[in-house]
C-alpha cells in the first residue's frame, strides 16, 4: 500500500473517472475542479469531496491555500499546459492526459517548469502499458524481426466514435482542441517510438476532410431523419443503443433519457453528422524517416466500419501482422544464415478474450499505479513527460 496521497482532479468528465476507477490504496481525491456545476456536484458525490473542496473556477483553486501531493488533468486539451504548469509551481506532482501540449514552445515551457520544482510529470500514454502492443515491444526486443525496416501503422476510427467525438463532440475543431493527429494519434506516435528507440528524422503529413461535410439536403437533428439505418444515426446510438453516453451527465430531477431526449431534439450530440461545424481532417496519411533507416508509414481512417489499429512491422528477418485481436510473425527467407524458410510462421496468438476487458485491457489501471508508486517512491513515471516529447514532436510536424 503507498503512504497516504493526497489529490486533486481537474476536469471531470469520462477519462477522469476512468482514472479515479483505478487508484491504489492510499490515494485519496481531496479536490476536485470542473466549470460544469452538474459534473460537479456529481463528482462531489461520488467521490465523497465535500462541497467546500469543489471548485468550479480553476483560478480560484490554484489561488487557495491548498495542500496536495498530487493533481490529474483531464481538462479541456488547450488547458492542459497552463493547468499543469501552475500545479508543478506549486510543488505537485502532475499526471497529465494526452495530448500535453499544442507546440514545441509550450510543451518545453512545461517541462522546464516540471524541472525547476523538481517534481514527476507523467502522461497519459496507456499504449505503452497495454498487454497486446507491451507484447509487440517485446516480441522485437528479442530480435526475433532481425533489423526493423519499415513500419505500417492504421488507425481505423470506427462510425460511433468518429461521429461523437470528433464530429459532433469536443474534438471537432482544429481551434478549439488541435489537429485530429495530435488528439487522436499522439499516443500511436509515441508507441511506436518507445517500440523503436528511433529518432525522427523527417515527417511528411497530408489530410482531408473527405466524407463529414455540411448537406443542406439532410434535416438538422437525426431525430427528424428517416434514414433510421444510417451508421451515424444519433437516435440508434443514444436512444436505441445507449452507448457513447458515459459523458452524458443526469441533473437532480431528471433521468438519463431525458438528457438523451434533450440531446437529440436539441443539443450538440442530436445533430445529422452533415450540419455539424467539424473541420478535422477524416482522413490523414502521415510519412517519417526515422533512425536506422526505418520507414515509417501512419494513416488515420475516419471514415472506416472498422474500430481499432493494425500495424505491420518489416524486419530483415520476419515481418510481425498485428490487428488489435491477433500477433502473427512470418518469416522472410532472408536475414541470418540459419533463417526459416520464406513463409514460416514463427509465432501466432490470440489476444482477442483480453481486448473486451475494462480500462484498456487493465492498461489505464497499470498507469496510474505507475504514476503514484513514482510519486512515493521519487522515480521517474515509465510515461514521464520528457519521454512522450519526440512523440508529440512528430505529431506537430504532420501537421
């Protein structure tokens, strides 16, 4: 058990919760801040954060005499350098979510702050801590790909969470949140480069907003639609469904399909996916050349049926297929002297029963128990600021 932390959170919508579902013994949240007075007093309940530690106003919290050894920011991403800035000033330790910062400029202002106070920064990287891609480090750790030639890595953003989350929700506008890449793809980057070890030496990026785009032919709200079979259909997902609505927070008086009622007669997550104001790209492709002559190919799919990420990864020796269920290694016929015949499979396993649990696969968990045991112990968290730094480098120049 570690020594009793006392902290704060900051935003608290769904990530955050995910978060505070999984903090160790020891842990106790103390504050909480978030502007939305519902999620507030919420959060106060559920939580058990008395109403005299509750802020709705960020600036009057960080001017309280507050003590902590800790804060989590799951606020809005354009907020996350500013908030956690001022709370490493104040000497607290900072678990940070993705992605940090929106330039180099701010993201360096952050880290020679965390510096300065001396304090741990950890980021909310929850891939390196995810059994299916630790177990494709792993399985290039050991050699058995030879030398890493070229990776291909797709992101397939499946109808539900392209629609609710980055065209009708929070991550829609390249102003208000930064490029679909940077939010969505900073966390692939940084897998890929914790995989590799490499540098990134070059980065090329081309987008497009391809399939989200206004139709004054389609009626405004979904809920006036007779395309009922439509994949981004707000009535089946919300209503019919009941999934995509963990955010949707139910006020004193009312239940959750009122809210969903509201939603769709009403609010921003009821509208046609064609009326929306999104301006994120729904199609990216992004090329780097990193050290080691490695080729680096990305692509981002929001226009895809399917959910999830596959990556193909070519060494001198054997090349790995992986699609977020199965890791299969065939070999090339070339490499070593002693190399296996062209086709051979050297290694083929299921992690599809491991996919379906909870808190990515128990990675959200592994992290934050990463972060505090850091905290008590004064180590480095394993996804320390200045680790997820090349990563988000490379997002910034895909554009």
């Amino acid at each position: 058990m570690l020594q009793q932390l006392e902290i704060a959170v900051i935003g608290v919508g769904n990530r955050a919760r995910k978060y505070l579902a999984c903090l160790p013994a020891g842990v106790k949240v103390k504050y909480l801040v978030e502007p939305d007075l519902v999620r507030l007093g919420l959060g106060s309940k559920r939580y058990g954060v008395p109403a005299e530690n509750c802020y709705a106003s960020a600036d009057a919290f960080f001017t309280a005499p507050v003590e902590l050894d800790a804060v989590i920011i799951a606020a809005p991403d354009k907020l996350h350098v500013s908030l956690a800035t001022k709370a490493v000033q104040r000497g607290w330790h900072v678990l940070v979510e993705k992605p940090v910062a929106a330039s180099e400029e701010e993201y360096m202002r952050l880290l020679d702050a965390a510096a300065e106070s001396g304090v741990q920064v950890g980021v909310c990287l929850e891939m390196r801590f995810y059994p299916f891609f630790k177990r494709i480090k792993e399985i290039c750790r050991y050699g058995m790909l030879g030398d890493i030639q070229e990776i291909e890595h797709t992101e397939h953003i499946g109808p539900d969470r392209m629609a609710h989350t980055f065209v009708r929700g929070l991550w829609s506008r390249v102003e208000e949140t930064g490029p679909i890449f940077l939010s969505k793809c900073c966390h692939d980057a940084d897998f890929i480069l914790w995989l590799t070890g490499a540098e990134v030496l070059d980065v090329k990026g081309s987008g497009s907003l391809s399939k989200f785009k206004h139709d004054p032919s389609m009626p405004f709200y979904c809920i006036n639609c007779k395309k009922r079979s439509c994949p981004y259909s707000a009535v089946r997902l919300y209503r019919d469904r009941r999934e995509w609505i963990s955010g949707f927070d139910v006020p004193a008086g009312l239940t959750l399909g009122d809210v969903i009622d509201a939603e769709l007669h009403g609010g921003r997550y009821g509208r046609c996916v064609y009326h929306c104001d999104n301006d994120v790209y729904d199609i990216q492709d992004v090329e780097a050349t990193l050290s080691g002559g490695i080729k680096l190919h990305m692509h981002l799919e929001g226009v895809s049926d399917l959910e999830g990420r596959s990556v193909v990864i070519r060494g001198t020796e054997a090349v790995l297929e992986a699609d977020r269920t199965h890791i299969k290694v065939v070999a090339t016929g070339s490499g070593s002297p002693d190399a296996q015949p062209a086709g051979t499979i050297l290694l083929q396993e299921d992690y599809s029963s491991i996919v379906a649990l909870p808190l990515h696969a128990g990675a959200d968990r592994a992290l934050v128990e990463d972060f505090f045991d850091a905290v008590a112990s004064g180590r480095t968290p394993a996804a320390s600021l200045a680790s997820a730094l090349p990563a988000h480098k490379l997002c910034w120049r895909a554009g």
